[in-house]
C-alpha cells in the first residue's frame, strides 16, 4: 500500500509540475487558452487529496503556490499581470479556491479511510471471536467424548439430539440409531417411563423437581443400573 501510495504521488506530483509549467510559466503556451489553464490545477489538487489526503494536498498546494508566485514575478502565465493589477488578489482568492477543493476531498477521503479501517478492525474482530468460539467448541466437544461418565442432550420434546462415546460402549447404541428418537421409550424400562417424562415436563415448564435415579436399558435388553 506505502509502495503504491509513493507510486501514485510521483505521478500525480509529476504531471501537476509539467502542467503547472503551462498553466503559470506559458510552457508551450499555445497548448491551452487562458481560462481553461486556471481550471487545470484543480484536477491535480482533487486528485491530491483524493490519493494522498491531507498531506498529499498541502504538497500539492506548495508546488502550485510557488509556480504562480513565480510565474506572477516574471509576468508569465495565469497570473502575468496580477501583481500590476490587483496587487496579487487574484492570485490569494485562486489559491484559497484550490485550498478548499483540495482540503474538502481530502477530509472526505481521510474519513472514508477511517470507515474503511473500522469496518477492517470489526471484521478481524468478528474472525478473533469466531475463531476463539471454536476453540472453545472444540474443547467441550473433546471433553464430552472423553468424560467417562454418559452425557446425553435432549430437546424439550424428550427426544434423543446426541450421546457421548461412553453412553455409546455402554449401551452398545450408536449415537446414528437413536438421534431424534424418544429417551424415555428407547433407554428407560417400561416401568419408568411415566414417572420420567412426568418430571421431564415439569422440568421443561419451569417447575423445580427432585433428582431421580433410573436404570437405562442396552441394546440387548439388560438393564444398567
């Protein structure tokens, strides 16, 4: 970005000198008439500030000034007669024109720049938390598979959503056969079953309950106590 911001104000510095010589020293003075040369430096100064911001147009500004002050003192170019006439007027009033164009784009410009940076920092931001999201995620998941002891996650239905690896070797069901099956059908003996969901649906309403211990059943029909 530095490489291609130098890049550019070689450029544009460049041809704002070649065209400054024109404009305020009547290099090949017959190239453009006397007013459209005025309008030329506006160009240079808005693209200042539009590439370089508030220090490309202050540059920008300098290498004009001193072109027309000097063009003004040898009675060359845009301002030949100024100094005779209106004691160099015209000159301030253009140079305080070339100031705000190229102050005003500049601001812009450098504001656009801030948006920019900020919409940046909240991206990298959203990326910081999303990656740190899954660190985390991923280290859950590592202990809910490793913990020996059953982890089991249910929706508000009663229905089977995952089991862990332990819950897996125990009961020799594998978390595919029974997610998105009914719990207290597929693991409780038939015994159980009304008094568990009973105080599964308290539960799920907001009703304090008291623990309640259960045997499961396995694959093969054992119970596991």
């Amino acid at each position: 970005e530095l490489v291609k911001r130098l890049w550019d104000g070689a450029l544009i510095f460049g041809l704002a000198a070649l065209v400054g010589q024109v404009v305020f020293l009547n290099g090949f003075h017959d190239s453009l008439g006397q007013v459209a040369r005025g309008y030329w430096m506006f160009l240079f100064v808005t693209l200042a500030g539009l590439r370089l911001g508030t220090a490309g147009a202050t540059i920008m500004l300098l290498l004009i000034a001193i072109q027309a002050l000097t063009g003004a003192k040898l009675e060359l170019g845009f301002f030949a007669d100024d100094i005779a006439k209106t004691s160099l007027s015209n000159y301030y009033f253009y140079m305080m024109s070339l100031a705000s164009d190229g102050y005003l784009v500049a601001i812009l410009f450098t504001q656009g720049e801030q948006r920019l940076q900020r919409l940046e920092d909240a991206r990298q931001e959203v990326i910081g938390t999303s990656v740190s999201l899954r660190k985390e995620r991923d280290f859950a998941e590592t202990l809910i598979q490793t913990a020996q002891a059953i982890v089991l996650v249910l929706d508000i239905q009663g229905r089977i959503v995952r089991i862990n690896r332990f819950m897996e070797s125990l009961t020799q069901y594998k978390q595919e056969e029974v997610c998105g099956k009914d719990w207290f059908s597929t693991f409780l003996p038939d015994r159980e079953i009304e008094k568990a969901r009973s105080l599964f649906s308290q539960a799920t309403t907001g009703t304090a309950t008291k623990g309640n211990v259960t045997p499961i059943v396995a694959k093969d029909g054992m119970e596991i106590d």
